[in-house]
C-alpha cells in the first residue's frame, strides 16, 4: 500500500472524530455513532483503494452503511481489508466519559481475520514484552513477565481491565499478583494500543471485549511492534455456527497477532474523540477544532501523531447535505 493512504485515512477517522464530538454528553449513543458512520462514509469516497469492509457496523441488514462485505472507497487499486470503529466507546460519547476513539484498520485482501461480533479474551502487551505472555497462562505469570521485561516492579505494572462482572475472577488474580489496576467503562481498543507506548500508563490489557476491536488492536500493535493473543467466546451455538462461517474451524484456538492480522504491510489510524490513554479529543477553540490522531504503518514502523486544527466553517465535511442534515437534529 502507498504510504500517502495513511494520511487520506486519517482524513477519515478525523472526520468520524469531529462529527461524533457534537454528541459528547448528550445522552445519545445512536446518533453519536450515526454521524460518526456518515462522516466516515463522506470521506472514505475520497480515497483511492477498492476496500471491503470485514469488520464494521453489522450485517447488511442491520447496518445502513459500513456493514461488513460492503465496498468503500474510489473502487481503484489497491485490494484491501478494511476494519472500522466509526465510534469506538458509544457509551462513553454518550456521557461524555473518557476513552472513545474513531478507528480504522487497512490490510491487503484477506488478509485480516474476519471475526464475527462476539466476544473474545484478549490479552495486549507492549514491544518488551514479546512472546513472554500467553493467554491461558496463570494472570499471575503473565504480570511477573511483563514486570521483568520493563524492568519494573510487579506492584508498578498497571493492568486496564474492562469494568464487568464477567472480570471479577481476573481483576481478583490481578489484585492477588500486587498489580495496579485501571478499570474502563468502555473502549478497549485504546488501552491495548497505549500498552505498547512505555509512558501511557498502562502496560498490559487483560478480559473479554468484542472480536472486532480485538483484531483492530491487533492490527495497530502489529505496527508499533507489540504483541497480542486472543480466543473467541462464542456463547451459543448460533455464534459457534457463525464463526465457522466465518472460515475459523477451531473455535477454541489460541490467536496469535500474525494469524488475526497476517500482512506485514497494515496501515492503522485512530482520532481522538474524548481524552484516552492514546489521543486527546476533540477540543474545540472559537470557530476551529482541535484533533489528534494517531497513524502508523507496519511497513516503515513510523509512527505518527498528528494534531489538525479544523476551520469549522470553512471545513467541506461540514457542508456536505447528509453531515449537515444530522447536524440540525442536535439541540
Ligand atoms: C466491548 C469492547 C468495546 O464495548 O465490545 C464492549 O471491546 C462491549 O462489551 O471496546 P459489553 O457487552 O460487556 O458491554 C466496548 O467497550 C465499546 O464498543
């Protein structure tokens, strides 16, 4: 992939990023994910792949638009995976929490796992910590690994854990182990990225969140350099049924980050759209805002973060019908 498609991706999640913003507190988790859904499809018009989008909003029939299976993009080459989070965090816009994201993953054809929504139990660590953490292996060694490997004490690494009962078990080894916890409401893309950054605050991400977000973290650390294993949790056998269907045989098996991103050449881009562990949101300053995001390509290993400051009025994205039709709707 050329690497000028990183920055037209970056175009996209800003635009994600700057829509949904409006929508910080409103209480409206739809709408914020609408308008983050249309920004992204405005922009991803502009781009020139023919992209297929293998992990997005649902199935065609549930989703309007980024449904997985549909074509974005000019239709020109390259031939690429595309998997989306138009609003990484729903909730979290809809409160107005910390830790959304608009996120996006780019892959040569077939070469992402193409995960169903359902759960999977991930485990994210940084570069340093490389092939010394396994899923499956008691919480307690994977943390003494990880304490080792950035030469910090065991009661100095600090875990994210998503904050759900289903976590109880692990957050209670964890505790056991003498590690700092950081338990999120939501989002947990952004900390199993900022675990392979050693001054994010976070070192490690551990439980069961949704596989589509697990194999768009897989696909950011496998260009900063990170390691990430996971294992999907199908919890019926309707969801067992749609995995196979899927093209994953074994639903038992223990991913490694090179089977759920298999390409050595990813592009992985995200913007802020309230403060997270990775990216400030969007910050607004009189008629202008203020996003940052961050690119990275696999290929190079650069790793970019780019503050835009958008003129409001003068931005095209805000001019456009179907944006400014969802911008009415905001009281
Ligand atoms: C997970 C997590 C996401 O939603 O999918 C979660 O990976 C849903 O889990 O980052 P619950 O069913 O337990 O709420 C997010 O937190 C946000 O999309």
């Amino acid at each position: 992939m050329e690497r000028e498609l990183a920055l037209e991706f970056a175009r996209v999640t800003e635009a994600a990023a700057l829509a949904a913003a409006r929508w910080v507190g409103k209480g409206d988790k739809e709408a914020a994910d609408d308008a983050a859904v249309t920004a992204m499809r405005v922009m991803f018009d502009t781009v020139s792949v023919d992209g297929v989008v293998v992990i997005g909003e649902g199935e065609m029939d549930e989703a309007p638009m980024l449904y997985i299976g549909e074509r974005v993009g000019m239709g020109v080459p390259p031939q690429v995976d595309i998997a989306v989070d138009p609003l990484e965090g729903t909730n979290i816009v809809a409160k107005g929490l910390t830790g959304a994201i608009a996120v996006l993953a780019v892959a040569p054809k077939d070469s992402l796992l193409h995960a169903p929504d359902i759960y999977m139990e991930k485990i994210a660590v940084g570069p340093e910590a490389k092939g010394r953490v396994h899923l499956g292996a008691p919480v307690k060694e994977n943390i003494k690994e990880v304490a080792k490997s950035l030469n910090k004490l065991v009661c100095e690494v600090t875990v994210v854990i998503l904050d759900r009962p289903r976590h109880q078990h692990i957050i209670e080894e964890v505790r056991r182990a003498g590690a700092r916890i950081k338990l999120i409401t939501d989002g947990d893309v952004s900390p199993g990225v900022a675990a392979a950054y050693s001054n994010s605050g976070v070192d490690m991400l551990m439980g069961i969140g949704g596989a589509p977000e697990g194999v768009i973290t897989a696909a950011a650390l496998k260009c900063i350099g990170g390691d990430f294993q996971a294992k999907l949790c199908p919890y019926s056998e309707v969801e067992a049924n749609r995995c196979k269907q899927m093209g994953i045989a074994n639903v038992n098996k223990v991913f490694a980050i090179d089977e759920l991103v298999k390409s050595d050449d990813v592009i992985f881009v995200a913007t802020g759209i309230t403060d997270s562990f990775l990216l400030k949101g969007v910050r607004y300053d009189k008629r202008r805002a203020i996003t940052e995001t961050l690119v990275m390509r696999s290929t190079s290993g650069t790793i970019r973060h780019i503050e835009a400051n958008h003129d409001l009025d003068r931005k095209p994205l805000f001019k456009d019908r179907r944006i400014k039709k969802l911008l009415e709707n905001i009281n």
